[in-house]
C-alpha cells in the first residue's frame, strides 16, 4: 500500500506530540479559560440532537486537552477540546483508534461525535462517554491500589491491542484515514521514527543543565549501539501514554483505557516501558506476565525494554523540564503525596540512567 508523503502535517516531524508540535507545551503550563469556548461549543453541539437541555461543567484536566462533563436530561457525555494554535487533528485518528481497540475487546470510552474540521468552530472537538470512575492514580495516591494485579491486566490488555498492525510506523497519518479509511503510520522505517528529535531533545536538555554534555553523547552512543533493535518489520498500536491516569476504574476493576492521542504504530515493549517510566520492576515483572499470558513475549525483549525505555525518559525529561513540572507540589498529578518537583527531578534523572544502564547490561526487569 502506498502511503501519504510525508508532506507538512505537524504529527509527521515529531517524535512526542506534547514536547515536539510547534506550540511546544501547549496547555501544560497556562490557565485555560473555559468560559470563552464553552458558549462557542454549546451552541455546535445543540444541532446534533444529544438533548434539548445541555450544561457543561469543567472537569479541571491537567492534560493538554480543555475537558468538560456534559450534562443532558437523559444522560452525561465526556467533552474534549484541542484549541492549540497548530490546529491539530489528531481527534480523528484517536476516535479511530478507539473503535478498533473497543472492537478487539478493550475497555474504552465510544466516540460519539469528532470535528476536527474548524468550519464553525475554531477548535477540534469530540463527544464520549462519561467514564463515571476516578483514575487508578487516585486510588495508588489513596494506597488502596493492587498495584501487581492492575499491572497483569494491564499487561493482558496491551497484548491484546497489539492485534492491531498497523501499515508503516510512528504517529498515523490523518489524511490517509480519511482517503483510504485504514490507519496508516507516516514513516516507512521504525528507525525513522524512533529517532526523530533524539538528537535535539538530548541537546535540549544539555541546554536546560539537566544532562551535561558527556551523559548526553553517553545516552546516543549506547542508542546508536542497539539501532539494529529498531529494525522492525510490522509495527502494532502502541498507546504510548500508558500510565495509571489514563485508566479508569476502582480499586479492583478497570473500568476503560483513554487517551489515545498519542497512539502510534510502534515496537511491541514500548508501552511496557512507558509504564516502567513511573514503577518499580516487580510491578513491570507483573505487567509481563500479564502480557506473556495472552501472546509471547517477543525476540530480545529485556533490551527492547530498555531501549525504549531510555527513549520515553529522554521524551519525559524534555516535557518534564519544559513544562516546569519539577517546580511543582504534590497537588499534580505526576507527584506523589508528600514529596516535591525536586524529588520528581531526582527520580527522573535516577530512572533514565537506571534505563541506560539497563540497555548496556541486558539486565532483568526485576533490577529496573
């Protein structure tokens, strides 16, 4: 199949959306006004007949989307809206993406209505259901979270979202769905994607003190060193924002997956890493398991693990380091009750050499 040149879309170019797209950032730093979009999004969600008496009500995200509850006189739907200045409409590809992994059986939130066209609205937005669950990043922060057992059936479920292959790598091109009506990644080499940027996101964070130059060209030597890894010949979904605030449930149930604005067509341990990004290697070795009870475990896995996993802590670090995160307080998400930015900082240098090391030595999970 012939894929879309890679032309000017912005997801084309980038490695990570949230640190790479041209409005770098974007809804990570600032105070949304929701007031200004609300009227605007009432007013295009009332010819689409979800209920004669609509109210919105902010839900107060952390993430780079504005999210509304929407309330009916029959029922509640979930709101999301991407207003950056790149005019992004990666919604469509997420909608899709979210059909197919409901479709092979996963827990997610159906997609009711997506509009990324910005023909009477200057944003891109999307209709979903209401999940009516906290985040199990709640329930760990509440200490009342099975942390092993959450992550075998988290493991169990990324191995049954990688049925779904996907034609080329990297971020999928939105042009191509609507063409063709199959998602299709923009690059034809996994190598393509999983070193775009590398090298401005470690120059980056030279530049920022958060590696000195000899750690940087430390990291890219070793990379360099395993590029025959990334040597893929079919790619699967990978979430790549896989984390405890992107599940819903209770403290025992996983309720649904979301957040799939990032998805990618990718390497099979990707997401495992990305939840390596925040635990520990019982909770990963859990994971495995998990996954290893619905498909194999695939070739060289230990260092493909840590091979992304030193990817995902560089594309963290940026993020973390460009949104200010690490002079945050307890109250974000990503920091745990009782501690600081600081110790977040410290934590994400420990863990992005842990991740280096790791790669070097083909060591266990379990050293993670």
């Amino acid at each position: 199949m012939k894929r879309s040149p890679l032309l000017s879309h912005p997801r084309s170019h980038i490695h990570y959306w949230k640190c790479d797209r041209p409005a770098a950032f974007h809804g990570t730093q600032e105070t949304r006004d929701h007031a200004a979009l609300e009227q605007q999004l009432l007013d295009v969600l009332r010819p689409h007949a979800i209920g004669k008496h609509l109210s919105l009500e902010p839900t107060g995200s952390q993430g780079n989307h504005v999210t509304w509850l929407l309330k009916t006189e029959a029922r509640n739907f979930f709101i999301r809206v991407e207003d950056g200045p790149d005019r992004d409409d990666y919604i469509e590809v997420e909608s899709r993406v979210l059909q197919e992994v409901r479709f092979l059986g996963i827990r997610a939130p159906q997609v009711y209505i997506v509009d990324a066209t910005r023909t009477d609205v200057p944003f891109a937005w999307q209709v979903m259901d209401h999940i009516p669950h906290p985040d199990l990043n709640h329930w760990e922060k509440e200490g009342v979270l099975d942390l092993r057992q959450a992550a075998a059936s988290i493991g169990a479920a990324v191995a049954k979202w990688q049925a779904l292959q996907p034609t080329g790598f990297g971020p999928f091109n939105p042009q191509a769905l609507r063409d063709i009506d199959d998602l299709v990644g923009f690059h034809d080499k996994y190598a393509d994607y999983f070193l775009m940027r590398l090298d401005r996101h470690l120059h980056y964070l030279v530049e920022q003190e958060f590696l000195s130059l000899d750690e940087a060209r430390e990291i890219r030597n070793e990379i360099e060193k395993h590029e025959k890894l990334l040597d893929l010949k079919q790619g699967c979904l990978v979430h790549k924002d896989l984390a405890l605030w992107n599940i819903l449930g209770t403290e025992t149930q996983i309720e649904a997956y979301i957040d799939w604005d990032d998805a990618v067509s990718g390497d099979a341990m990707d997401d495992l890493s990305l939840l390596a990004c925040f635990h520990e290697g019982d909770v990963i070795e859990a994971a495995m398991l998990g996954y290893a009870s619905v498909r194999p475990l695939p070739p060289e896995h230990r260092r493909r693990f840590w091979l992304h996993l030193l990817r995902n802590m560089l594309v963290k670090s940026v993020i973390r380091v460009g949104a200010g995160y690490f002079k945050r307080t307890d109250g974000f998400f990503l920091i745990g009750s009782g501690s600081s930015g600081a110790d977040l900082r410290t934590f994400t240098r420990e863990r992005l050499f842990r991740a280096l090391h790791g790669l070097r030595e083909d060591l266990e999970v379990s050293q993670l």
